[in-house]
C-alpha cells in the first residue's frame, strides 16, 4: 500500500485499541489515545525504510536517505542468508527484514526501552520522529517537496513538545497500563509495534504478498509471501485501496475513537 493508507490504517488501530482497552476496564486518557494514534501512523510508514522511494525515504533529508540504504543492504545480505531453495532470488531488501513480525517485535522493545531509560529528551525524540512520519503520511500531498521539509520538522516539533507537556501532567497517561515505578512511558513502544505489523499486514493485501513470518519456515520458503488468494489481492495504489480501503479505515478509526471516549 501507499504512504496514506498506511498511516491512516495505523491510527485506526490504534483508536480501535483504544475502544478494546476500554471495553476492558483499562481506559486510555485522552492523551494517550491521541499520541498512540498518531505514533502508530507514523510507525505505519517505517517498514519502508528499506525502500528509497518510499516516503520514509525523504522524510529526514540526505539521513533518511542514507539510512534507507543501509537498511535495504542489510535487509537484502539477512535475505541472501537465510533464504532456503524455495525462496527466489532478488536483487534488493525490501519487503524483507523490515516486513516481519520479528522486526516490528524489536523496534517496539527498542522505543520502550529508550523511552523508560532516557530522560524527557528521550520521550521527545520519539515523538518528533513519528511526528514527521505522521505528518507525511497523512498530509501527503502537502508535505511533499523539499521546501515543505522544514515546516514539517518545526510542526513535528512544536507538537511533540506540547503531547510530551501534557502527558507529563498527573492523570494524562505517562502511567497508563504501566504504573510501577520508573515505567512510565513504557507504553509508547505498543503503538510502534502495532504500526509496523498493520503495515505487513496491508502489503500482504497486495500483489506481492508480505513474508510476516519470518524466520518461520513455510514448506521450502523461509521468506513466505503471506497474502490472501490472489484474486483478491490488489496493486498498491489502485482504486481498491483509495476508494474502499481509506474510506474504511477513516470510518473504522472514527468508531473505534467514539468507543474509545465513551461516546457509543
């Protein structure tokens, strides 16, 4: 799928988080329920970081750039050595490493793991980047252009330092699901989580399928494209995903946000 409805079905997760959690006795302030949504919007797009042409690519200038290719070698040398006989040659990393459950297990742990360990620079840090990330998918057209780069960074700024203000406040949801003592914040790193497997999930919809599994094996292929039949898979950025999928996703988040607030 394309930048947007990848972001745009990341925040509906999460708002349908939201709903689930407070069905469950363990209601999200505010807060939480807007900061997820937005960090799982922008984590929606950074399973791409193995594709220079992705949105992820150009989201941070000449870095964003050089770290997609790093990625993209790595995911591709992972690939080369692990792949059994069934799996097919390929000359790149994407859809790969950065497309499975694994990865997205690792970069949640990894955010949790700064967020708890850091200090409010930390929390800041990786809410600026989501930020951007959320920015660009879900004001693509506007965001797009290098000219457009800076605002972008000053907008993911200003509202990562005023999210962070109001998380901090008693009650606003530093503590939420995590209460012990030093785990605040330990939450922020289940919205990245779920970012990057709602991503593999929406490219499994597609033609070339998503090997999620890896490194479970599937018969001869370790890489398994994981996807539906393939009469009902569809090519990324086709009219099924602009006419159906996004209209889909803004009703489900929409739902799921009402549930979430107790509205319905």
């Amino acid at each position: 799928m394309m930048g947007p409805a990848h972001s745009l079905s990341g925040a509906a997760a999460w708002l349908g988080v939201g709903a689930a959690a407070a069905a469950a006795g363990h209601p999200m302030p505010w807060p939480v329920l807007l900061v997820g949504a937005l960090i799982c919007a922008g984590a929606a797009l950074a399973p791409d970081l193995d594709h220079k042409a992705a949105t992820i690519s150009r989201s941070f200038g000449p870095l964003s750039r050089w770290l997609c290719e790093i990625v993209d070698k790595l995911s591709y040398a992972v690939y080369k050595a692990t792949r059994k006989p069934g799996d097919p040659r390929r000359s790149g990393g994407h859809r790969t490493l950065t497309h499975t459950w694994l990865w997205a297990v690792l970069i949640g742990a990894g955010t949790s793991v700064v967020a708890i360990t850091s200090d409010r620079w930390g929390v800041l840090a990786i809410l600026f980047v989501h930020m951007v990330l959320a920015i660009e998918g879900l004001l693509w057209r506007a965001a797009r252009g290098s000219s457009s780069d800076v605002l972008v960074w000053l907008l993911a700024a200003t509202t990562a330092w005023i999210l962070a203000g109001v998380l901090d406040k008693p009650g606003n949801g530093a503590d939420w699901l995590f209460a012990a003592p030093g785990q605040e914040y330990l939450w922020l790193g289940l919205p990245v989580v779920l970012g990057a497997i709602v991503h593999d999930i929406g490219d499994a919809l597609t033609v070339s399928g998503c090997p999620i599994l890896w490194p479970i094996p599937v018969g001869r292929k370790r890489w398994y494209p994981l996807g539906p039949p393939k009469a009902l898979r569809f090519r990324a950025g086709s009219w099924v995903e602009l006419r159906v999928l996004m209209p889909v996703f803004m009703l489900l988040g929409g739902v799921g946000c009402a549930a979430a607030l107790n509205f319905i």
